[in-house]
C-alpha cells in the first residue's frame, strides 16, 4: 500500500524553497491556511489537484509531493545511499529481499518507495528511513550491534 502521507513534510519544504509564507500559499492554493497547516503537520493527505497546481505555478513534481517519487533525472536517495555502500544493485536488492529489477524501479523514480523498504535501509546500512523517504533529518544513524 502507498502511504500519501509525507507529501505533506514536502510541501512544506517546496513552500519554504519558494519562499512563500503559508498564507500566502493558502491564498494561491484557494485553501484555508487551516487546511493547509494541516496537511503540512501531516493531518490531512495532500491532495492531486493540489500537488498538480503546485506543479503548474511553481513547477513542484507533482509525484514526488504526493508519493516522494523523485524528480527524473534526479538521483534518488536510495541510490545515493547505494553509491556510498559501494554495493550492486542485485546485492542490494538482496539484502532488501527484492528483485534487483523492482530497486532498479525504486531507484528511477518509477514506484514509489515504500516504508518497509527504507526501515530495511535504516536496520541493515544505518540510513536514516526518515532521510530515505522524505529527505528530512539526519542522513545517517548509529546502528545498535547485538
């Protein structure tokens, strides 16, 4: 199941990038800025209509706000996070336990990643799954040893 919630923490950061404060973003959105400190605090799911009129006026992906997709042609953090592993993709998607064809999908931005698939990052390469899935906090994290 794709989560929809996230897009949210991305809007808020597409807002801060643009540098437009929240009222004024509501105004544009024709949102009440109620509305939209709810879906930025995560309380509400942003919407298509939102995320594609963000993309029209300010040129937002409108899928990475939605499912954190990355932009085309740009290179996604679970790829960065597999270049700094120095692994392969069919070693990675192994230790995942995926096929190396549905990382190499992750990886392009073609399916969204999912919850499941950045908490195995964050347990066996100490990628932070917060960092993986939305960009957000630290980049890594200290693994505890058993």
């Amino acid at each position: 199941m794709i989560s929809k919630y996230g897009g949210g923490a991305r809007l808020k950061e597409a807002r801060k990038r643009i540098g437009i404060s929240q009222k004024d973003l509501a105004k544009v959105l024709d949102l009440s800025p109620a509305y939209l400190s709810l879906i930025e605090t995560e309380r509400q799911p942003i919407s298509e209509p939102i995320a594609v009129k963000m993309r029209d006026l300010y040129g937002i992906d409108a899928r990475w706000l939605i499912y954190g997709i990355a932009p085309k042609g740009e290179k996604s953090r679970l790829r960065q996070a597999r270049d700094e592993l120095g692994l392969k993709q069919k070693d990675m998607a192994e230790h995942l336990g995926i096929s190396a064809q549905y990382l190499g999908m992750l990886e392009r931005g073609d399916q969204p990643l999912s919850e499941p698939v950045a908490m195995k990052m964050q347990e066996l390469y100490g990628f932070s799954a917060e960092w993986i899935l939305f960009g957000k906090g630290q980049h890594k994290i200290q693994i505890e040893e058993e």
